[in-house]
C-alpha cells in the first residue's frame, strides 16, 4: 500500500465565496481535528490507496512494534518551512505543526497476502501549540472513509488463515487516552518511533525514493543541521533478519518494550531499561530481581535467567494474553509468538554464569 504525502494548508482559500450567488455552497471541514480523515488532505485519489500529496512523506522502521498481527503505514508531514532537529542522543525533535500518520492494516488471506489489505484504523500525533496530541479514526467496511472515533472501537476481522482456512480476530483500536499513555515520557506525550537507530534503514516502496531513509531525508533538507552519512550512524537490527541473535533480540525489545522500560517512561520504576543502548547487563534484566511483579514473575525469580529461559520472567510475560500479567500491557490483545521465542532463543544462548 502507498501512503501519504500532506499539506493541510490553504484550505480556507477552498472555501472563497463563489462569485454566482445560484452556486452550491463549497464544502466546509471545520476546523481540525476534522471528524472525517479525508478532510485533512494527506491522500490523492481514492482514500484506501493512501497516495501522500507533497509534503507527506513515507517512512519505516528497523523493529516495528508488535500490533497483532496489523500491517503499518507510516508518514509524517512538517509544517511549511519547518524542520527536524536531530541529537546525539538518538532523539528527533520535530516543530508544531508536525503530523505523524499510521495506518493499521490486515491481509484478509493470510495464506497469500497481497496488495489489497482490509484497513482498520489510521491514527493521527499532531504536535500542537498546547503539546503533542493524538486523534483515531476508524475506517468503514466500503474503505472509502475513515472517520474520527475518540473512544476508539472493538472490530471483528474475518479473514482466511496460513492454511486457507476461515478465520476471525477481535482486534481493538485505543482510545485517545491509551494513545497518550503510551506516547508519554516524563508525562510529556510525544512520538515513539522517529529517531536514528529506528530510522536507519532503506526508504519504504510506497516512499516512491530509493536508498537510506536518513540520507534522502538530509538531501531533501528536513534537517535544521545535516547529519553525518548514515552509514556512520547506529541502527537497530531488523528482529527477523540476518543478524546476530542478540542485536536481533535487543532490537526487539527496544522497538516494543524500550518506550516503557526507559527512565521517565511509564515502566521506569521498575528499574528495567530496555534501550538498545543500555550496556549494563543487570539493567536490561539479566539476574534482575523485579521491583514488583506479583502474579506476572510466574513464580520466577530474575527478568533474565542466563541460558534458562524457562526461568526468565520476561519471555514468561510475553507470551501470555492475561491482562494482568501481559507484556507489553498496552494495547495489544494476541501474544507475539515470534517476539516470545526470538528473546527465549536469545537468552538461551547466553554464556552468563547462573544467577545467584
């Protein structure tokens, strides 16, 4: 699927008075958020194709977040004369006026999947003059529209399996506020996937560009300084490529677990640091005794049992769907099978000595 390239701008002049009094009325959106996602201009053509106008921009990450099973279109559009300002620290700062957009989308044959997914749900982080704000917009069933839903909503999909076989997923789109939770650090909700490490990869087929994302970014100028080449920057590991078992796993749970498990996030209390940077081996779970789990250590011990996944609390979590002892809490409801066995397989291959 292709996706978007945005400009929101000049919408009032769409609305100018027709000069013939017997003309119909232009058609008036409001003001934003706009109820219907059509209105915010970020597609050309037919809406399900998501063909971004200039301006909108396509992107992808190196380890997307787990959304069971939900194929993800992401772009972002800047305000007219604005840009990203890139640190050292792996964090991307964007002006007001930023919009990031993500579709969630589902094969409905999952035994061939094609170019032709059932869209769920597009959501909508725009950086505002009062902060960093998310909107929700469910699609209809025609694929036409998509229109604003704050309270989210519960979806059945119908849908043919690996084996051909008729299938059905309840699938949940969030509210508002578990959008903010999510998005927040130190109670500032911001963007979760858009830095360096995540970011360092080829463009996306739907980008319409060919080559490293961050280079054909910096050759656009979107950047206030431009980076270095970014085959001198640090990536993440995609989690089911080629790479070493251990990038591989860390990587994973630095694009699914590092935006809680970080100091300021929502799991930071709990001591545990998921970041892909983190070198201190206690830190990111390896013979951690949890600050407080309860029910979710399952009767294990440490977060990371070295060569015992068995006895490891973290493999334990993710593979479980009970509220109470799921990981990540939000706002997935199916387990990641292959997440679960990459981080089991990750950690029993470490040479560690046991935990005492």
């Amino acid at each position: 699927m292709s996706r978007p390239r945005c400009r929101r701008s000049c919408l009032v002049a769409l609305l100018a008075a027709s000069a013939c009094g017997s003309d119909p009325a232009p058609y008036d959106p409001g003001d934003p958020p706009y109820e219907k996602l059509s209105d915010w201009r970020f597609f050309e053509g037919p809406l399900a194709q998501m063909q971004p106008v200039d301006g909108v921009y396509a992107y992808t990450v190196n380890a997307p977040l787990w959304a069971d099973y939900a194929g993800k279109g992401r772009y972002f559009q800047l305000p007219e004369g604005g840009k990203i300002e890139r640190t050292e620290q792996d964090e991307w700062g964007f002006p007001e006026g930023t919009i990031f957009i993500k579709t969630f989308f589902f094969d409905t044959d999952r035994s061939e999947p094609d170019d032709d997914p059932h869209i769920v749900e597009t959501r909508l982080l725009v950086y505002e003059k009062t902060g960093v704000k998310s909107y929700i917009y469910v699609w209809d069933d025609e694929q036409t529209e998509a229109v604003r839903k704050k309270a989210g909503a519960d979806v059945d999909l119908d849908y043919l399996d690996e084996n051909g076989q008729p299938a059905q997923q309840h699938y949940l789109v969030p509210d508002q506020n578990t959008c903010e939770d999510c998005h927040s650090r130190d109670d500032v909700p911001r963007v979760l996937g858009p830095s360096t490490l995540q970011l360092n990869t080829d463009a996306p087929p739907e980008s319409g560009m060919s080559g490293n994302q961050i280079d054909l970014f910096a050759e656009l100028g979107l950047f206030t300084t431009p980076p270095p080449p970014a085959s001198t920057l640090p990536a993440l590991s995609h989690p089911a490529g080629d790479d070493a078992l251990e990038l591989r796993a860390r990587s994973y749970l630095h694009g699914n677990c590092s935006h809680c498990h970080r100091p300021g996030g929502g799991g930071g209390p709990s001591g545990l640091t998921f970041l892909f940077t983190e070198d201190d081996p206690p830190s990111y779970g390896v013979c951690k005794v949890p600050a407080a789990a309860g029910a979710g250590a399952g009767g294990r011990q440490v977060d990371i049992w070295p060569g015992d996944p068995e006895r490891s609390i973290v493999p334990f979590r993710m593979s479980t769907t009970d509220p109470d002892i799921k990981m990540p809490e939000l706002p997935s409801l199916l387990a990641d099978d292959f997440g679960a066995t990459l981080i089991s397989d990750w950690i029993a291959g470490m040479d560690d000595p046991p935990c005492q």
